[in-house]
C-alpha cells in the first residue's frame, strides 16, 4: 500500500474483520452496533472521489465508503479553458465516473445539508442521516458575491464566473463567439488564495487567442486585484507578449462594485470599465457546507486543518481537502493537489481506523497552463509534511517551471493533455 505503512494496514484489517460485515445503507436509520467502519466522503470532486476510491482501494474494501455528491457527471475544471476560448469542444472535460462504483464505493447523488458531529451524521438535503465513523469533507468552493456591491443581485447572464466547469463554462464560451465584432472581453480576478492560481491567466491567454481567430478588432482587458500575476508571471508575460496590444493588463485593479444593466465594473481606484462580455470572478472561500458545520472559523474563509492527517482542527472526526483548506505555505487549490490530498486523507484514515498514527504525507503537484490549443508551460513542486512546524511545506529544488523557449512549449501542450487522462483516470477509473 503506497501511502501508508504495513502496520497500519494490517492492524486495521484485523479490527474490520472482528466487527463483522458491512451493513446495508439505510436510507435513514442508524444500522446495528455490528459494522466495518463506515467513512463518508461529502464531494466528489478531484479531493473527495480520489479519497473515497484510494479507501476501498487500500483497506483491500473493508470499509464501507459512501459517497454523496449531487452531481450527475464529473466535469473538469482543467481544461475548461480550452473550452471557453473555443479551442475544444465541452464534452472532452465530461469524465466517466463509474469506476467508483466498481470499487465499491456507495454513491449518493444527493446534496449534504449539514454535518451532526456530535451524532456522527451527514444530513441530507431529504432530511435522511447517514451514520459515519470518520468523514472526509471535500465541498470546494463557493463564492463571496458580498464583496462586491450589486453582484448577489445580478443574472449569472450577466457577470458569469465559469470558476466551476459545467453550465457557466458553455455560457462564457457562447457569449465569447457571439461578442459584437470589436467589442470588448473583460476578465475581473479575484484577491489571493483563489482556486486555480494561474487560471484566469490562461484564460486570458485562451481568450486572447480566439480574438486573434475570430475577433481581431476587439480587446481584453484584465482586471488583476493582485499586485501582479499570481503564478507563472514571466512565461504568462511571455505568452502575452505575442498578443500584443490584444491583452490590458491592470495589475491592483480589484473590482468593488458592478452593474449588470450596463456590464460595467468599478473598481476600488474608481475606474469604470465596461464590456461586452464580462467574466467577473468573485473572491471566494470555503464552500458553505464547510461554514455550516463549523470546519471554518469565525470571521474565517478556510477550513484549517492539522496537516499530518488532514483533520479539523475545530471539529475532531472530520478530515477537510481540497480547495477548501486554508493552505500551507506555497500550497496551491488546485485539482492535482486536490488529489494529492485525496490520498493522503485515506491514508490518514485507515491509520486511525487501526488505532495507529498517520504516516507523514509527501505531495506532489503538476500544473499546465494553455496558452494557445497547441502549446502549454507548466509549474510543479513536492511538499512534504514537517514535524516541527506541523505542516506541509515545498521541498527545496524539487519543483520547476517550463523552459522560457516557446519551442518547448509544444512538447508541454502534450504533456498536459496526457496529465490530464491521467489524473482523471486515476481519481475516477
């Protein structure tokens, strides 16, 4: 088993085979004191599917692992991009995500209404409960519309965000084909942390590609509520450099205010810019489920967690991944550290399952950013757990980032695709 010892695994599986077999899933009754462990897994998403796979998986399917998630398909957000420029078309980021099932793992496509941890139970959105004897929150994101004035109220139409790959990414693609010959493309990013660091800078790219193809009179303008580019600065300015005067970069533009009846953005200098096509990317925080069950504290964003097992440290029991954590240092939310965090949470659980500490994690990260269909630069980095600042930090000299030359940058765009199968494959197949 990879990533967690022998011992514990082996300890573990003596414990589950002297609880019994696993009862059947009630649909709201509290099963018979005779069970495997049961571990509830809310998201199922990049985090939350990997974690609930890798438990069946490396328990050798003696916990009893459910799953509840409402969505009906698995839609990427890498790639999503590609989507929104028109570089690919939307059922490429759908993803197949039966092989959960074959694992064994209990699907629920419903949507948690809340966590009851002193009874330890998952609530349903029906009201039904499900029992659990460790739970692994992987909600997400959802968006802080608040912080800027005039958003809560405004049609998706109007300001849509596309930062959560489904509808809003084919809506962003539509309104991008259909802007009036010469118009304008307005991308607004949020403060830091956000999901996906370099996103909005490759949508920019991508964007700024399609214009080029389609559009070659109309501009971009980036509204950046950052001091400067929050990822991969010198090869995004690369990649820009040959758009132009396509791309307006504004760096410490940080949109306050918006008015849907005229697509127009203030920002905090009291700038008003306006736009034919408007992707405003609200500030953002832990998804609500996560703020409803106490994972997040008070005048808090983020879930904190003890980082050797990814559990809680406001509630006990509870394990949070994904990009709802408030991250480590040099930690990016994004969907390969997402799974990396996945795997590390159902080691972490099988560990305490057997009554036996966690093994210290060791995470990788991989992120490949388009900049046109055919090339890609990329950063990566491991980060390892350390017991004396009880955290996970970046390993010196273990990362990197594309080689500057454009020439390379076509042999990444295939890299990126193949990374892509890959990271799908092995959180969901």
């Amino acid at each position: 088993m990879p990533a967690t010892s022998l011992a514990a695994r082996r300890g573990f599986l003596r414990r589950a085979a002297a609880l019994g077999a696993a009862s059947a899933l009630p649909a709201c009754a509290v099963p018979a004191p005779r069970h495997a462990p049961r571990v509830v897994v809310i998201g199922a998403g990049f985090g939350g599917a990997t974690a609930a796979k890798y438990l069946r998986l490396w328990s050798g399917g003696a916990i009893d692992v459910v799953l509840v998630d409402p969505a009906a398909r698995f839609v990427s957000c890498p790639l999503s991009n590609l989507v929104v420029g028109g570089q690919l078309p939307f059922d490429d980021i759908v993803v197949p995500d039966a092989g959960l099932e074959a694992h064994g793992v209990r699907r629920v496509r419903a949507a948690a209404a809340a966590v009851d941890a002193d009874r330890r139970e998952v609530v349903l959105a029906g009201g039904e409960r499900l029992r659990y004897d460790r739970l692994v929150v992987a909600p997400g994101i959802d968006f802080r519309r608040d912080a800027v004035d005039g958003l809560a109220a405004a049609p998706e139409e109007a300001f849509p965000h596309a930062w959560k790959a489904g509808p809003q990414t084919a809506l962003l693609a539509r309104q991008l084909a259909a802007m009036p010959d010469g118009g304008t493309f307005v991308i607004a990013i949020p403060p830091a942390p956000y999901r996906c660091p370099p996103g909005p800078y490759e949508r920019a790219c991508l964007v700024a590609d399609a214009l080029r193809r389609r559009n070659p009179r109309a501009t971009l303008i980036v509204l950046d509520s950052n001091p400067d580019l929050v990822s991969k600065g010198a090869l995004f300015r690369r990649a820009w450099a040959d758009h132009g005067k396509r791309i307006d970069y504004r760096p410490q533009s940080r949109v306050v205010a918006c008015d849907a009846r005229t697509r127009t953005l203030v920002t905090e200098m009291g700038e008003r810019v306006r736009g034919d096509v408007v992707n405003l990317i609200p500030p953002q925080r832990a998804a609500d489920l996560a703020v409803a069950a106490g994972l997040v504290p008070a005048q808090g964003t983020w879930c904190p967690v003890d980082w050797l097992a990814l559990e809680s440290t406001l509630v006990p029991g509870v394990h949070v991944l994904g990009d709802a954590t408030l991250s480590a240092p040099g930690m990016p939310k994004s969907g390969h550290m997402a799974n990396q965090h996945g795997k590390a949470a159902a080691a972490a659980v099988i560990a305490r399952l057997a009554g036996e500490a966690p093994p210290p994690p060791v995470m990788v990260n991989t992120c490949y950013s388009f900049v046109d269909a055919a090339h890609a630069i990329r950063v990566s980095s491991v980060h390892r757990y350390d017991a004396a600042s009880r955290t996970v930090a970046p390993v010196a000299g273990a990362g990197g980032v594309s080689a500057a030359e454009t020439s390379q940058w076509a042999l990444e765009a295939g890299y990126a695709r193949g990374w892509a199968r890959t990271i799908w494959a092995d959180t969901l197949a």
